[in-house]
C-alpha cells in the first residue's frame, strides 16, 4: 500500500505533466511513420516489427541489467503469479503491443500517418469502454456512463467521415480495420500492464516484459511469413528507420512518470491529443505517397480530438476529481 500511495504523489506541476504527455502521444505518431517507412523499405511488414521491437528489448535489457530495481520487480511478478494473485496470461499485454506495431509496419505508409491514427483513436475509445465495463483493468468494472456512449460513437462517426474521402482510392478496407483492431488491443494492452506495474512495483519491470513477449510473438510471426512467402534480402542503410524501439521505450517510460501528476484520464486524452496534433503535422509537411491530406482527415482529426475529450474529461465535467491513477 505504501508503494502505490508513494507513486501517486505528484512529482510535477500539472500543467508540466500534461505537456510531457502531449509530447508522449507525439512519439506515438512518430514511432507510426517510422515503422511504416521501415516496412516499405524492407518490403516485409512483420520483419519491420519484429526489428523494432526487438530493438527495444535490446535496449531494456541492458536497462535492467543497471537497474537492481527492475530485477527485483521480476521476482515479485512470479511470487504474484504462484500465488495467483497474478493470472499468467496478464504477462502477455506485450502481444497486443506487438500488434500495434505489426499494423504501422503493414499500414501507416500506405494510409497515412493521420488516416492511421484516427482509426487508432478510435479502437482506442471503444477499448476504454470495454475495458471499464467487464473491469479488465486494474481500477475494477466500471458502470457505462452517457458520455462515454457519446463519445464512443462521435469517435466511430469520426472514422467514417475521415476515410469517405479516401476510400474511393485504393486503400483496402482491412487496412483501415487493421489499426482499428489494434488500437482495441491496446487498451488490452494497458490494462493488463498496468496489474503487472503493481505487483512488480516497477514500470521498468512491466515494460521489459511487455517487450519480452511482444518480441516472442513478432519473431515467430516474421519467420512462418518469411517460409511461406521471402525472407527479406536487404535491410536500408538510413539510422532513422531503426529507431522505433527507442522510441517505443521511451513514450511508456514517460507515460508510467508522468500519470503521478495527471491521473490515468489526463493522460490519455493529453497521448491522444499529442497523436493526433503531431499525426496532422507530418502528414502536411512530409506526406505519404498518393494520401496528401484533405478536408475529411482534418475534420476527422478534429472530430475524433473531440470524442476523446468528451470520454477523457467526463469527471471534470461532472464537477468531479478525476480518479487516482491505478
């Protein structure tokens, strides 16, 4: 109880908080354009993500050979899972993540940075809402509220005006379906985490085994396409195409120092924000082949900016603090 108490205590001012997590989301969108651009370049999707996430398993790896605190958080997770107070497949959120990245590897180039994430945002807003209805996460089940209804379907309506004027194209429709699913899994992905943050009472700990299956999973994808279809032949030369994983680290890293500060709902909506923002801009300066932007992905964007706000700030609205951050 300590622990958890220690951790909630705020360490920055809010209004510093919420810049880093706009920031975070930033990084979110750039680890998209990333991985997508890997995945054209290397012609393999699933060996662009096996290669990012690998790379920050590597990273993590020396991290927890530095930090005795880490190590540590490894062996209160198993004592938690032989004890049951940990279910073992709560250690698998990392496969949720290894199919986000599987989805910027496959699809962000080809749809765009901001088409993407709009239909990220909107898996994610649906997860919410799953999540908190059956109580996956670690704050228990939640009742269904109006406004989270609301926003839920202004975040559907979003994505559907965002791709009317790109689905006359070539775009497939399971490349839109793709990142929506993902963007559902992730919500997965962060609750399950977030029960593994608590018992090894170490975000270092949690993220290390989030890539530790993620890489598992995304390895064992990349080798059964590679024996049914090729192998890739050559890998780019450019740094940048490589630096997904760092980048991966370090938005969940800032995410686990940052929600002491703003709460689980500050967060998310300020990530989401950051995504969208930073989506739009690298979309209008350095666009994908065939997908400049138009008018529905902007006001899409903006659409689906708003459901997020309708769902991130219902407490304030109501007058309410928001929740303590699990």
């Amino acid at each position: 109880m300590r622990d958890q108490v220690t951790a909630t205590r705020p360490v920055l001012p809010v209004w510093l908080a919420v810049v880093f997590s706009v920031l975070i989301g930033a990084l979110y969108a750039v680890q998209s354009r990333v991985n997508g651009e890997l995945g054209v370049q290397i012609g393999d999707g699933f060996s662009a993500a096996a290669i990012s996430f690998g790379s920050g398993l590597v990273i993590l790896c020396v991290c927890m050979l530095l930090w005795p605190a880490g190590r540590r958080g490894l062996t209160r997770v198993g004592e938690a899972v032989r004890s049951r107070d940990l279910s073992w497949w709560q250690l698998f959120g990392g496969v949720s993540g290894a199919f986000f990245v599987l989805s910027q590897g496959l699809t962000a180039s080809l749809l765009g940075i901001a088409l993407f994430t709009v239909a990220i945002v909107a898996g994610q807003t649906v997860s919410g809402l799953l999540m908190d209805r059956f109580g996956i996460g670690p704050g228990g089940r939640r009742p269904l509220t109006a406004t989270k209804i609301i926003g839920v379907v202004v975040a559907l309506v979003a994505v559907a005006w965002t791709v009317s004027g790109q689905l006359k194209g070539d775009v497939p429709l399971w490349m839109l379906w793709l990142p929506l699913a993902a963007g559902i899994a992730q919500g997965w992905q962060q609750a399950v985490n977030g029960h593994v943050r608590i018992r090894a009472r170490s975000a270092l700990t949690a993220t290390f085994l989030n890539f530790l299956t993620g890489t598992i999973a995304l390895v064992i994808a990349a080798v059964v396409h590679g024996f049914v279809g090729d192998f890739p032949t050559s890998l780019p030369t450019a740094p940048w195409l490589y630096l997904g994983g760092a980048i991966g680290c370090i938005f969940i890293a800032g995410a686990a120092v940052v929600v002491r500060t703003t709460g689980v709902l500050l967060l998310g909506l300020s990530i989401v924000a950051g995504q969208l923002l930073c989506a739009l801009a690298i979309d209008l300066i350095a666009p994908t082949s065939g997908h400049p932007l138009n008018v529905e992905t902007v006001g899409g964007s903006m659409l689906a900016l708003a459901a997020v706000v309708i769902v991130g700030f219902r407490w304030q609205l109501l007058g309410r603090r928001p929740a303590p951050p699990a």
